[in-house]
C-alpha cells in the first residue's frame, strides 16, 4: 500500500516522523483526507483531532490549531499543540471543558467569547480524542455548539 511520509512538529519538539497511509485533519473549512500522492497544499489547521493510518491501525491526535503542508515527499503538520492520546490527562481535559463552558456564560466582551470558544473546541478535542483511544465507558461528548 502507498504512504507518505508524515511529519508533525510545534515549537516545542517532533511530535511524530513516520510514513503513512492516511491524515485525516480538521481543516478551517471542514475536515480533509490527505493520501499518498495528494495534490500540494497549504491550509490552516482548527482545533479538532488528527487521524493518522499505518498498517491497518488508527492514531488519535488532538491538535490546537496550525498549519498543514502537503509537498510530494512529505506532508507536514505545524501545530500550535499537539497531543497523542496516551498524554491527555482525562481528569485535566474534563475541568477545562467545565472552565470553558463557565467563561461562556460569565462573559463580558466578545474578546471573552472567543477566547472561551477557543478554549472548548481544544478542550473538546482533546476529550474526544481520549474517548476514541481509550473508549471510555459511559463518556459521551458534550453536544455544546460554538
């Protein structure tokens, strides 16, 4: 099966450098599929969770928001964060969802708002992303909208 090599970086360290067959990203417009052989692009990234396939088997990301690269050789994800499934603190996740969903409903400016906002879709994110890895009994994600 084709691959592509994937490479996800921030600022503070590699996240992840191996080859793969699928990227699937939370695009600004929506999500995206990226394949072996995928035309270049440069897109920006939202706060969601990254999908990654390798040898039958899937990886959960949770990303902060970036940017992603697609070159011929090699798609880079430059990310603000980035968490793999097996760093994110479950109980730490949870409070900062509740803080989150606490600012939206004490706001004062629209400056507050979406920085709350953009505190839940991380938090959100991160939540699902656990959820997935480790199928958590009885967690169901908020249906919180933004």
């Amino acid at each position: 099966m084709p691959t592509v090599k994937l490479e996800i970086v921030t600022a503070e360290r590699q996240v992840f450098s191996e080859d793969v067959t699928t990227i699937i990203a939370e695009g600004i417009d929506g999500q995206m599929t990226i394949l072996p052989k995928h035309a270049p692009l440069i897109t920006m990234l939202a706060p969601g969770e990254l999908v990654i396939r390798k040898d039958g088997e899937e990886m959960y990301m949770s990303i902060s928001g970036g940017f992603l690269e697609v070159r011929p050789e090699k798609v880079i994800v430059l990310a603000d964060a980035c968490e793999r499934s097996d760093e994110i603190d479950l109980e730490r996740a949870r409070e900062a969802k509740k803080r989150a969903e606490d600012r939206l409903k004490n706001l004062t400016t629209e400056i507050d708002q979406s920085r709350a906002e953009a505190a839940l879709r991380r938090s959100m994110a991160r939540l699902r992303v656990v959820e997935k890895r480790r199928r958590i009994p009885g967690y169901r994600p908020s249906g919180t909208s933004i």
